[in-house]
C-alpha cells in the first residue's frame, strides 16, 4: 500500500505537469521535417547558449555584485546557482579565467556530492552520478548536444582541457527546456563569452609535469584573449590549450575466472565445480597522450534587445599506448598441483604451459569540430526569445591502428592468489624462460582496431515570457530537433592470419627478443617477475611474414611448402581492411512548455516550476551480416552443422526503422523556510536512450549442432529506460560561501535492457535432410507450414528489467572568515553520498542476468587556505566498492571495483598582482586501483598510475 500511494503522488504531480502538454501539439509538423545532418557543416554557429537554459544564475558567475577572486569566488558562484535555481542543481565554477583546480573537468566534477569518476590510465574520463553510469547522464556543450568518440551515450570529458572551461552545471532534476536522456543527471559544460566579460583579458599559463613513473616532464600551455569594441556591442575571444603526458601504468590483470571448472588431468581431475583464474599478465603501459584545443567566440550586440553569438571550438585528442607483458596461461586440464579456499576459489596451483611474451598497442585519436551560432532577442523586458543551432563531429581514427603479438617459451610456472591488499603471483618458471632469447616461439599476431564517427546537428527555439501577474511569473515554451548519426567501422587485419601461428609451433628468430623491466608494481605483498624479454612487434610481423618463417611452420605440421605462403598471399599479410560495421541515425524531436508560479503560504514564500517535454524519436539502423541459408550435417561427425550463408559467405547490409514517443513531465517546488533556508521537492520523469552499438541490426551466428544452435545480435526496436523520480532536499546559506544542504533521492526505472537468450525461427533449405533432428534434439529443426526452420538461442539486448535506486547527499561548505587574522583565509568542502538499490549482485547465484552496475557510496574533502596572495589546498576523494560489469570477460562474471581514495593538492602565490607561480600534484600518495571478480581475493586488475607533479606560472591582465 505503501508504494501505491507513493505513486500516486507522483501521478498526482504528473498530472499538473500534463496540463502544460496542450502547447506541444506542434511536434509532429516539426517530425514531417527532419534537418540534414550535413546541411550546417560548412557553417559558424553561435554562442551564448546560456540564455536558452533553464532560470539559474549567470553562468559564468562574472556578475558586478561578485567582487571576491580566487576560490571564494568559485564557491560563491557554485552556491548562488544552487540557491537560485529552479530545481535541484549542483555547479562548479573556474577560479578565475583559464584556471581550473584540476587538470581535467571529470576531476572537478567528482567534488559534487553524488558524483564519481571513471579513470583511463589514472586520468578521469566519465562520470557517474547517483549511481547511475555514464550512458545515463546527457553531457551539454553550452547548453547544446555535442558529439562523442565513445561507441555508446557516455560523454568522454578526457578530451576537453580544463582550461577551456568557465563553469559546469549538474542538474539532477529536470526542467521541461532541458535535452531528455539523463536519467542520472544532465551536465552543461560552459565556456567564457567575451560579452560578459565586458572589457579586455588576457591569460597565460605554462607548466612543466612531471610523470614519477615514467619520470619524463613534458609542456603544458594555455593562452586567452578577450576583448570588446565599439563601445561593447563587439566581442571576440580566442583561447588555446596544449598538454602533453607521458603516462607510465604498472599493472598486473587476469582475464577473469572462469566457473565451474574441474582442474587437472580430466581421467583423475584434482578438483571440481571450482573457480579456476584463466590467467595472469605483468604489464608495463607507456601511454603518450597529447591535447590540443581551442575555442573562438564573437557576439555581436547591435542594440540592447538583441545579440548575436557565433562560436567554434576544435579539439584534437591522442593516447598512443604500448604494452610490453609477462603472460601465463592456466589451462584448466594441464594443472599438476592446486588448492582452494571456501568459496573454492583456485588459491594456488602449478601448471606447465608458456611464459607468453606479449607486445600490444592501442591508438585512440580523436578529432572533435563544433560549431554553433545564437540570436536572443528581448524586445521588452519581459519577453526573450532564443534561436540556437549547432553542428559536432567526432572521430576517433583507431581502426587497424592497435595490434596483439605473442612470442611465447614452453615453461612450467606456479601461481598464488592475492591476499589483503596484495597481488596474485606467479613463480617457478624454467632456467633461461625469461632470459634466453633462443627459446621464444612463434604465436599470435594481428592487427585491429574501430573508426567511431559521429555527428550532432541540433536546432532549438525557446521563449520565455514573464507576464507579471500574482501568481504566474514566467512562462516558457520552444522546439528542438536533434539529429544524431553515429557509425562503428572495424578495420583489422584479415581474421584468418591471426591465429596462423598459433600453437608454438616454430622458433621465433632470437634477434627479435632483448631484455625488458618494468620496474616496481609497489604492492604490499605478492610476487611477479618484473624483468623478461620483449620484441619490437613490427619486426615480428615481418618476420612471420617472411619465406623462412612460413616454410618453418609448414615442415612443422608436415603440410606441403607453400600452404603458409598463401595465406598471407590471399590476405595481403597483415594489412588492414575494412569488416562488417554498423551504423545508427538518431532524430529527436521535441517542444515543451512549463510556467513558473511564486507565492506565499503562512508567509513563507514559495515557487514552483512545473511543466512537460513531449519527444519523438526516429530510428534507423544499418549494419552487415551474413544470411545463413541452410544447415548441412558433417560426414562423419553428427555433433555439428556446417553453416550455408548466402551469395557465397558475402556480407549482406540490413536496415531497420523504428520510433517510439514520450512525454516527460516535471514538478520542482522551493519553500524558503528562512531568508537562508530553503526546502526542495521534485517529482519528475525522466529516459535515457539504449545504447548505440545495442540497436544495430547485426547477427552472428554462434554454435551450430544438432543440440545447441545460438546465435548474438543487436536489437534496433529496443526502448528507452524510463524512470520515474523523487527528490527532496533542504539547503541552508547562512553566508555567501557557506552551504549546508542535505538530499534524498529515489529513481525507479523500467525497461532496462539486459542481455538475454530467446528462441527465434531462421529459414534454411534443409538440403541435408535434417528433419529427423527435431525428434533427436528438442526440435531444432522444424518444418512449418511447408517451410524448415532451424530454431536458434538468440542473445540479444532487451527491455527486460526494473530497478529502484535510492540515495542520500550531504554537502557542506564553508569559509572561517569568522577566525582571527591568518587564520579566516582557512575553509572546508565535504560532501558524502550513499546509494542503495534493490537489484545487488548475489555472489552466490551463477549467472545472473541482472544487477545495477555502478551502485556505491563516494566521499569527498577539501581542505583550502586563501589570504595574503597564497592559495593552497589538499583534497581527499574516495569511492567505495561497486559492481562495475556485471558479465565481463571469460564465463561473463563479474567484476568489482575495490575501494579507491585519492588525495591531490595545489599551492599557489601571487608574485605580482598579474602574475602566480604554483605547484600541484594529483594522486600524492600513489593509490592503487584494484578491479575483482565474484569474491575480493579474485584480482581481475591491480593498476599503478603513480604520482604526477606540476609546477608553472599563471599571467592574467
């Protein structure tokens, strides 16, 4: 009964906010006419983009009435957007122009309280918030939709430098004029206008940084300028960014543990139904990352009622990573010793296998355009309208740029699982394995990688009208259409060269292997060799190219010379080519209308914004595939098929359309207990859209025998998750730079999708005569209506599932102005969010199909000082243990996150009033961050990013 009611509160809200959907009839005529995606491409679009959002505070917190610098004035700023806004919102705001306190925007966004990171090779990449992952948190470019290199919805804040950012607001409830998708949160990242600014301002900053791990220090520099003309009606802005990073990761990582296993020889197996480690890999990671950005900004304000923003931002992004590893492979059948603990996980065991030498490589480079342009017209006081349009693009030009290599030695080695906060460790392994070059055998080899394009062009029209009446004092309505087209192309050397090798047939030429260490892992117990050989790996590819390698592996598996040769002659070697891809186009389309109502009850007063967003999205879906077309028994072996697929194996394109409709109502209401105290409640629906690479079209055909035929594939007709949401918050502001707030919240959301098996009818010929087999084998294979039909376990995404999610927040910030002398620059941020779900993991159940990923408590605290021209702060930033994959990896199990806390800290001093020298560092004391399995001694990852140090001078005018 309980839950009933709490429904029918929430309808009840639902229903005021429905009332406002009779200005929202207009979308379907906007639906009849779609945009082109490359209509604006060879356009410069617009600016200032704020005006189009929700009533909040200005966004770059520049008013006259602030007149604090450095970080007082970011809090100030953050808490005057929060206080002010109409629903409920957190913010972070730059210090000054080009100043941020981290190096990267995920890094500041983790501060506010119910947000957390994702990190690439130490660095934050994507956020979660409440819970909820980064596929469900819409990322905003000054208010507007912005292309993105992820395969997926999550928004990759790496590859925008801090420094070209001005403020970020995190709106955890929805407003009617906001873009759908953020069930988690919606995040507007904002960049300085000059017009705001209003006079001229120069800024540079170069620093040098320094890698303790790799121990190289490399260039970081950012430059602004800004000014007005013609008595303030002309701005121009340009600003430029440069980073470069030589990043050193230490790491070891298996590739998960695989379930019920029976380990030893199969005749007399040593154990069974146990959790066998499928192997261990001893890493060293150089990832040399570069940034380069810039923005440019004009407005034009011809007269007090109207101005005109063009704007643009480039921003090309590069992390060329190298492995150079240690791999032992733990074949469950070839085990010779082993033991296990109560949950029969493998704690130990001794193996004869091969010590795999292993060179690979990753490029992620990523080129991102935007452009945008802004008309806001404000004929009178009272009325504003806003006409935005923008076009992204994003690509990541990874495709046949990563590689895999192999070079193994026959070795028996032994292996123990970690304990405490230690490393699993291997040892054992045969005199000169490691050492001697003339050992190394020959294995796999291949190249791959994926081209990831996208581009967003967005229209938008808004209108805000203040009538001035009691009650009502603004009304606001407007249209978006949002085009989003999205494309996955792998690139990768023929899949049939891969595994030529495989099998360590041959001897590798001892000249390719030289001596290779890569330093300490620093981790509190275990042992692994840090010292082993390794090979240049275009060396290795031209070497099993050659006529001496190939002749080699034929007289070793007795096949006549020349069956190699041809191989590599039918697929060029190993050059790349392009394979089946996919492809997703995306329109949205949607008006809303909402009104803003104040008032007072008992003297109190209150406001309440209320309103609708009605969206209509259309789907296309392409992808390629092969057609199977029959199944042919196997001559000799009645446990397999043999696939027919149609036009000889030839790749077949398929599309598919779909759209689907909804309306998002919301409710946010203020009651100021106090002039310093307020009250907060929301009720709200809220979507996020299915993952991109879930709706292509795609199929590939798994196992085919007569009892098992299984098939994976995409699902263009899934739905949105839909959720509906209560908030509510108290906020208290006894000073300008002094919050205390605390927040409930609770998200119920239905239609997730989950990854399941159903069965599904494919048409075959039947020309083996199969039809016997569905008497033999369960029915897969069926004649109906005259027509056979093989009758597959399909895996694919679908809506499935429900979850509820509730949270707390706590947030306090605070300045001791109050103290005496030195000690009133001292002040306080700290924040803490706990988040419970009903849909947890159980440890205990094998194969389960459904839990929330990324549920988990965060803490965070800051402790600053600010007075006499010195600025200096330590932050602690901590995120408890949380499911991070539900089926990752080999025997698709789990994979955790252990507790991870990080301190980083900044000293600066104004050596002149326009010029600063600093120092800070990130990740102090070294954290390690430590992925598990099902239980906490399965250690899936334990990664070293090290410390990093930077030290520079800041020139502001």
């Amino acid at each position: 009964m309980q839950q009933v009611s709490k429904r029918r509160a929430l309808y009840t809200a639902y229903g005021l906010a429905s009332a406002m959907s009779v200005l929202i009839a207009v979308t379907p005529a906007l639906a009849q006419t779609p945009t082109s995606t490359d209509q604006t491409a060879g356009q410069l679009p617009p600016a200032d983009s704020t005006a189009v959002l929700p009533s909040q505070t200005a966004a770059d917190g520049v008013g006259e009435d602030i007149v604090v610098t450095g970080i007082r004035r970011s809090i100030e700023s953050s808490a005057a957007q929060k206080r002010d806004a109409a629903g409920i919102l957190d913010a972070i705001s730059s210090e000054d122009l080009g100043k941020f306190p981290d190096a990267n925007v995920a890094e500041s966004l983790q501060r506010i309280p119910g947000v957390a990171i994702d990190r690439s090779n130490g660095e934050g990449q994507s956020v979660t918030v409440r819970g909820l992952g980064p596929a469900f948190n819409t990322v905003l470019f000054n208010g507007r939709s912005f292309a993105s290199d992820n395969y997926n919805r999550a928004f990759s804040f790496d590859l925008i430098p801090a420094e070209l950012i001005s403020g970020a607001q995190v709106y955890k409830s929805t407003q009617a004029p906001l873009q759908g998708g953020g069930i988690g949160a919606t995040i507007n990242v904002q960049t300085p206008r000059p017009l705001a600014l209003k006079e001229f301002k120069a800024v540079f900053t170069g620093k040098a940084l320094y890698e303790k791990n790799s121990e190289k220090v490399t260039p970081q520099l950012f430059g602004l300028l800004s000014d007005t003309f013609a008595d303030g009606k002309l701005g121009l802005l340009a600003s430029l960014s440069y980073q470069k990073r030589i990043a050193s990761i230490r790491s070891i990582s298996t590739d998960g543990y695989l379930t019920n296993q029976s380990v030893g020889p199969n005749a007399a197996p040593l154990f069974t139904n146990v959790y066998a480690p499928r192997n261990q890999d001893v890493n060293q990671t150089r990832d040399e990352r570069t940034r380069l950005g810039a923005t440019v900004v004009a407005q034009y304000a011809p007269t007090d009622e109207l101005t005109f923003t063009v704007d643009g931002l480039y921003n090309r992004f590069k992390s060329d990573s190298t492995t150079r590893g240690l791999g032992s492979w733990f074949e469950p059948s070839s085990y010779t010793a082993a033991t296990i603990d109560e949950n029969r996980t493998i704690t130990s065991l001794t193996t004869n296998g091969n010590a795999d030498f292993i060179a690979s490589g990753a490029l992620r480079e990523t080129t991102t355009y935007e452009a945008g342009f802004n008309a806001e017209w404000r004929p009178t006081d009272t009325l504003r309208m806003v006409l935005d349009g923008t076009w992204s693009r994003a690509k990541n030009a990874g495709g046949g740029q990563s590689y895999f290599t192999v070079i193994g030695t026959p070795s028996q080695y032994s292996f123990t699982g970690a304990e405490g906060g230690g490393i699993p460790s291997t040892f054992g392994y045969g005199t000169g394995v490691l050492s001697n070059p003339a050992l190394g055998r020959t294995h796999i080899a291949g190249i791959n990688g994926n081209d990831v394009t996208e581009r967003v062009q967005e229209y938008r029209w808004n209108t805000e009208w203040k009538p001035g009446w009691n009650v009502v004092t603004a009304l606001r309505f407007g249209l978006t259409g949002t085009s989003r087209n999205k494309s996955n192309v792998p690139i990768t050397s023929d899949p049939n060269v891969g595994c030529v090798y495989c099998g360590y047939s041959t001897l590798a030429d001892a000249s390719l292997l030289s001596p290779f260490s890569i330093g300490s892992l620093g981790a509190k117990s275990g042992n692994v060799p840090t010292s082993f050989l390794t090979f240049d790996p275009g060396a290795y590819f031209n070497f099993l190219t050659s006529a001496a390698a190939t002749t080699a592996l034929d007289r070793a598996r007795n096949q006549p010379v020349g069956t190699t040769a041809a191989i590599f002659a039918a697929s060029n070697g190993y050059a790349v080519s392009r394979q089946p891809s996919a492809r997703v186009k995306e329109r949205v389309y949607a008006s809303y209308a909402d009104v803003d109502l104040e008032g007072e009850v008992a003297s109190l007063p209150w406001f309440i914004n209320v309103g609708a967003r009605y969206e209509y999205t259309e789907l296309v879906s392409a992808g390629q595939s092969l057609q199977l077309t029959d199944l042919i028994p196997v001559t000799g072996d009645p446990t397999t098929y043999t696939g027919v697929f149609a036009n000889n194996r030839q790749i077949i394109a398929v599309d598919q359309r779909s759209s689907y409709s909804n309306l998002l109502p919301n409710l946010n209401a203020r009651l100021s207990l106090t002039p310093t105290l307020q009250a907060r409640f929301a009720a709200y629906r809220t979507l996020t859209r299915p993952a991109i690479g879930d709706l292509a079209p795609t199929l590939d055909i798994g196992t085919l025998r007569p009892a098992t035929l299984t098939a994976t594939g995409g699902n263009p007709n899934l739905k949105p998750y839909r959720a509906d949401n209560l908030d509510l918050s108290v906020e208290w502001y006894p000073t300008r730079t002094t919050t205390l707030s605390a927040a409930i919240f609770q998200k119920t959301i239905d239609d997730f999708v989950v990854q399941t098996f159903e069965t599904e009818l494919f048409p075959i010929a039947n020309a083996g005569n199969s039809q016997g087999a569905r008497l033999s084998a369960g029915g897969l294979i069926e004649l109906i209506g005259g027509q056979y039909f093989g009758r597959f376990s399909v895996r694919r995404p679908r809506n499935a599932q429900s979850l509820r999610v509730r949270g707390l927040e706590l947030n306090l910030v605070h300045t001791l102005d109050w103290l005496p002398g030195v000690l009133s620059g001292f002040g306080v941020q700290a924040n803490a969010t706990f988040v419970k779900t009903n849909r947890e993991f159980d440890v205990d159940q094998i194969g389960q199909s459904f839990a929330a990923e990324g549920i988990g408590n965060s803490q965070n605290g800051t402790i600053f000082y600010e007075k006499y021209g010195i600025s200096a702060r330590i932050a602690y930033n901590r995120r408890e243990r949380f499911l991070q994959t539900l089926a990752g990896g080999p025997g698709n199990e789990p994979v955790f996150v252990r507790d991870y806390g990080q301190f980083d800290g900044s000293v600066a001093v104004n050596i002149t009033p326009y010029a600063q020298v600093f120092v800070e560092g990130t990740n102090l004391f070294n954290a390690k961050y430590i992925a598990t399995g099902r239980f906490d001694n399965q250690v899936l990852r334990y990664q070293n990013f090290g410390p990093r140090y930077d030290a520079g001078v800041r020139f502001s005018f």
